[in-house]
C-alpha cells in the first residue's frame, strides 16, 4: 500500500507538471502553431528516510520545469535549471562541492526524480549516505 501510495502521488504531480501548460488558450485551436518551438522539461523529485524508494515515504515533493523559463515549486529553480542545462540532464554527472565537510552519520537518504528533461522520460534514483551529503551535490537540484 505505501508504494502504491507514493507512486499515485508522483503521477499526479507530474502530469500536473507536464499537462498543466496544455491548458486553456494552448488547446484553442487545431490549426493554431506553436508559439515556442522547446522540448518540455518538467519533473518532480521526491526526498525520503530510507535504503531505496520502495522502502522509502517520500517526505518532500518539489516540481521543477526548465522550459520555456525556471518554475515550479523548487526552492531554488533557477540555479537547479541551470545546473541541469549544464550537465545535459545527466543527474549521475552532479558532482560534490569542493570543502563541504560531512559527518560519517550513516542515516540514509533516497531522492527520486521523474517526469521529462527535453522531450525525454526521466526516472532516477539515488541514496545518500546522510542529509549533507544530499545537500553538497550540485549548488541545488538536490537541495529542497
């Protein structure tokens, strides 16, 4: 049931992500042309206390959309933006920031990542060994 609950939640809030712009005035017409041409970029990541999301409640959900502009609610989705932009969307090329000082706490953290990142299906998973080791990957995806 917990699983089944938290997958629910995450499919709705990422086809709220994904379809909320495809309301009102973008459905006017059939023969109307897009005004921008961009691949969607819209996700939600999801924070949880666990070993792997399927053991794992998720405690925060944030959305992200990238495109046209950085919106959602990200804390930080400017720089989160930015930050994917410039690793090609690829949440494994994140990297640590330097002189961040971490205990060895082992109090596992899952972060999920779903939805779309230019046009592509996303579905990622990561565990952290604590909540700042979380923190001090990338200057913000991960921080909400």
């Amino acid at each position: 049931m917990r699983n089944t609950a938290r997958w629910a939640m995450i499919l709705g809030m990422t086809a709220t992500a994904v379809c909320g712009p495809l309301t009102g005035a973008a459905l006017a017409s059939p023969g109307q042309a897009p005004t921008a041409l961009y691949a969607p970029s819209a996700l939600v990541l999801t924070v949880g206390h666990g070993e792997s999301a399927v053991v794992a409640t998720p405690e925060r959900a944030v959305t992200l959309t990238c495109a046209p502009t950085a919106a959602g609610t990200h804390p930080a989705a400017g720089s989160a933006c930015a930050e994917l932009r410039g690793v090609g969307g690829d949440f494994d090329a994140l990297t640590a920031r330097e002189g961040v000082m971490c205990t060895k706490q082992y109090d596992p953290v899952v972060v999920t990542v779903d939805g779309v990142w230019q046009g592509k299906r996303v579905s990622y998973e990561r565990t952290f060994s604590n909540d700042c080791m979380k923190n001090a990957y990338g200057t913000g995806v991960f921080s909400f």
